[in-house]
C-alpha cells in the first residue's frame, strides 16, 4: 500500500488601470502535470485593455513568469510518494 501526495497551485491575477479591471488571470499548477498548465485569460474591459495593451501586456508576462517559477519549483521538487 502507498500513499500519493500531488500537490497543486492555483494562481489568480487580476490588472487594473487606475482602479479598473482591464484583465483578469487565473492558472492551475499541478506537480503531475508541471509544464502544462492551465491558464485562462479574460480581458473584461475592451476598450481599456485596447488602450493599454503594452502595460497590460506586460503584466500578463509577469504572471507567466511566477506560474513559471511554480512550474519550476515542483519539477525539482518531483512527486512526493510515501510507503
């Protein structure tokens, strides 16, 4: 008999310019499936996500960089089993 352990990140971003929701963000890390990830993109205000695209681009790939950095952190960790 043997006990699986899986452990999973949720990540939740949200952007704003000067106090309104442009885009918000969501990924599910899972140590079984690190690297294939899920991440969802909503861009809630159009027009303001049109005139902002850079910066709200930009703070979409700093998202991308921290579920990165989880994805990493559990492929080193590995899967964690015990007997």
């Amino acid at each position: 008999m043997k006990l699986n352990i899986k452990k999973s990140t949720t990540l939740n971003g949200e952007v704003t310019i000067e106090g309104i929701l442009a885009v918000t963000l969501q990924a599910n890390i899972s140590d079984e499936s690190a690297g294939n990830t899920y991440i969802n993109q909503s861009i809630i205000d159009q027009d303001l996500y049109s005139q902002n695209r850079k910066l709200c681009r930009e703070k979409i790939s700093e998202f991308q960089e921290k579920v990165y950095e989880i994805e990493d952190r559990f492929i080193e960790e590995g899967v964690k089993t015990a007997e």
